[in-house]
C-alpha cells in the first residue's frame, strides 16, 4: 500500500527539516506525544490502511514552520488558483484557512459532480 499523498507531503517536510528523524522533527514543531506524527508512516493493523494525520498535526507542521495550508492539505502551491487572496490570508486564524480551503474545494467536487 502506498504512503497516502499528504502523509508524504509531511514525511518531506520530516527529511528536511529533522533529517528524516520524526521525533526531532515533533520536537522542532512541538508535536506531543510524538506517535502523533509517526504513526502516518506505519499501516495500521486493523484496517491495512495508513491513518490521516489529525488537524492538530496539520496545523502545527504549518504554524511552526510556516508551511501554506493549502499545500500541506492539498499538495497544491499557494500560487494555486483557489488559495486564499494573500492579503486577507493575513489575517485569518489557521482554523478559518482550513475551513475556506475546505469549502472551496467542497464546491469544486460538487461542481464536477453536476457536470457528470
């Protein structure tokens, strides 16, 4: 099974910045516990499936090391078209750009849905 595409977004940013150590990489972004992060690279038993990483993660990985939500959630670079306008981005919360990120790409889905 294949690592799922967020999962390897983060495990990059893990090489990059901690030399592919994830505990000094939940040290440097101040992920605790820090099974948290590690437990995206391992197949859970249960269900043979990798498990997603949790908001909390997300939004410390971006707040930390300053890392476009959009990218982390997405894989899609802050010049995208559907990123928030920069100027307002200033001055939302993480939780806001997530959620305006999240609804503009639940539209974009049920736009492709009406088209089918």
């Amino acid at each position: 099974m294949e690592l799922p595409e967020i999962n390897k977004r983060i495990k990059k940013l893990v090489e990059k910045y901690a030399q592919d150590n994830a505990s000094e990489f939940c040290r440097i972004v101040d992920i605790k516990p820090s099974y948290k992060l590690t437990r995206l690279f391992t197949v859970e038993n249960r269900n043979g499936k990798y498990p997603e990483p949790s908001l909390d993660v997300v939004r410390q990985i971006s707040s930390k090391l300053d890392v476009d939500l959009n990218y982390l959630v997405f894989g899609e670079s802050k010049y995208a078209k559907n990123i928030i306008n920069e100027e307002r981005n200033k001055y939302l919360t993480n939780d806001e750009k997530i959620s305006f990120i999240i609804k503009q790409n639940v539209e974009i889905l049920e736009n492709l849905k009406d088209t089918e």
